[in-house]
C-alpha cells in the first residue's frame, strides 16, 4: 500500500514517471505506472531487469522480507536492497537521493516495553535488526556520492489496498464481515492489554506525502523521520466505532489467535463475496493473520515522537 499510495501521488501531480518493483504485480485496479517484476534477493537479475534505468531520480525503498531468526533476516534485507541499488545507483548519473521506510521496530517495540513516546534520536537496541543493517550499508555505500538518503519511521499503516500481507484496516474489516455474516457481536479480538493502552497509526496517504516531502527538500537529507498520525488512540474508544460502522453490537474483549480462527474461512469468504457481488479476492490475499496478533496483542504503549528535530540530530 505504501508504494501504491505513492505510486498514484506522483503520478497525479504530472511531474514524474513511477516505476514499481516487487516480485508481483499489484492487482489491476490499484495499478499505477510501470512495474518491474523482481526478485530482489537475487543480484543477477536485478543487474539485468534494472539495466534500462539511468533515468531514475529517486529511489523509494520499503521492501521486506521475513525470517524468523533476526540475523538471517538482517542479512537477507540488507542484501535486497544493496542489489537493488547497485544494479541503479552506478547507472544513474541523476540520481539525487534514496529513502528507506522502516518502521517502529526501530525502537524494539517487537521486543517488549520500551521507551514512549519514541525519539529518533533514541539509542539503538541490541542488534540484529534489518533496519540497522539497511541504514548503515546505506550510509557507508553513499560516502563519496553526490546523492542524498533518508529514512521514515511508520507505526502501523492503514490503506485500502489488497495484496498486502500487513493491511490492519483491511484485516478488520473481513473480520468484521466474517462476524457480521455469522450473526455474532463484534468482539476485540486482541487483548485487553492492547485495548486499553496507547496506540498509532500512520495513514497511508499522510506516509506518501512525508516520502515526497523527504526526499524532495535539502533540510531533510541524510536524515531519519518518524511518521505517524497526530491523534494517538485506544482501541476501547474506536471499537465501538468500528462496530457501528459495520452496523454491529460491540463486543467485549474475546482474545482469539486469529491465524488458528481463521484458517478454515476461506470457503465462508467466498459465499460472503458471492453473496454481496464483491470483486473476487481470494481469502489468502487478505493479509497475514498471524500479523495481526502481533499488533493487536501486546500490553503496551505504542507512541512515536512528532516533536520536530534541530538540523544534524
């Protein structure tokens, strides 16, 4: 969604071409500008299937991919996108600046409690984090270069979008359908900790505008943004709004692994979308339910820092 969001931005401003990469396509109706189909672990293919860009300006980064061991996982990112950019980089005589999206596991909430609200210029945790990895393989790739990087830390993205593993808003509303549609209330699936504590979210057109924003103006250079909507919230408040939205009974707090309960609903989706003539997604193309746990399960305070930075920090 980040991509696609972007995608359309600059595309509607008439100023810019877009080229996307990713190993898919994005669906048809959500496409914007040209796309690459990639492999990004694989150097080979990124020399060739990128050899025709010297034209690109500015490279937006926010692949992933993960691994349950955190090194493996730092390396194999690290590793994407050093090929990406060496494949374009050298080629691209006009090239004026690269940014990463990262995220606030930056700051180790996939860890545990940690310091909030979060400031960019917290100290790291202990490694290994592929966000640490990308960073400092692309501070010591542009030394000597005349291009420029930054970076943005999202919390939790919401778009609508399909095709992404990690869409919340899109998680939620197929939840909600599915509850709807089984004739049950609308139960908080996570836990009361996380219900009654402190969260994010970062809009995903408010994250495209920050991206152009960052890399089109010299006070942001080589520097490191977190982005994040301006209102925090819990989701004891919005639940019920949530509810009333889908024209539902607001539940208690039920914790459910969602991956467990929903892992034998795709054929109930399917009649949902016969039924009410949706355009055919098929259930795995929803997003990633174990995902979902992880961010709607944790006891903890979620807050990132929109407190602006002095130049140089």
């Amino acid at each position: 969604q980040r991509l696609l969001v972007w995608a359309a931005l600059l595309a509607g401003s008439g100023d810019c071409e877009t080229v996307g990469v990713s190993r898919r396509p994005p669906p048809a109706a959500d496409a914007s500008g040209a796309h690459i189909a990639l492999d990004l672990t694989d150097a080979a293919a990124c020399q060739a299937a990128l050899a025709g860009q010297e034209d690109v300006t500015h490279i937006f980064y926010a692949a992933r991919l993960d691994r349950p061991d955190p090194a493996a996982e730092a390396a194999i990112n690290r590793t994407m996108l050093a090929n990406l950019v060496e494949a374009v980089a050298p080629r691209a005589p006009n090239l004026a600046h690269i940014q990463l999206v990262h995220g606030t596991k930056w700051y180790g909430n996939h860890l545990g409690r940690y310091k909030t609200p979060a400031k960019e210029s917290d100290p790291r945790h202990m490694p290994p984090n592929f966000y640490f990895a990308q960073h400092d393989w692309l501070g010591a790739y542009q030394s000597g270069k005349p291009w420029r990087r930054s970076s943005l830390r999202p919390h939790t993205i919401y778009g609508i979008v399909t095709g992404q593993d990690h869409n919340l808003i899109l998680l939620i509303a197929a939840y909600a359908t599915i509850c709807k549609h089984l004739g049950l209330p609308l139960r908080f699936p996570g836990s009361q900790g996380r219900y009654d504590t402190v969260a994010q979210a970062t809009d995903a057109g408010l994250l495209a505008k920050a991206m152009l924003w960052a890399a089109t103006t010299p006070a942001c250079a080589d520097r490191d943004f977190n982005i994040v909507n301006g209102d925090p919230f819990r989701w004891r408040q919005i639940w019920p709004r949530v509810a009333a939205f889908f024209d539902m009974e607001a539940g208690p707090v039920q914790p459910l692994d969602l991956a467990r309960f929903m892992a034998d609903k795709a054929a109930l989706w399917d009649e949902i979308v016969a039924l009410n003539g949706l355009r055919p997604t098929p259930f795995a193309d929803l997003g990633d339910w174990g995902w979902a746990n992880g961010v709607l399960s944790p006891a903890r305070d979620a807050v990132s820092s929109m407190i602006g930075q002095a130049a140089g920090s």
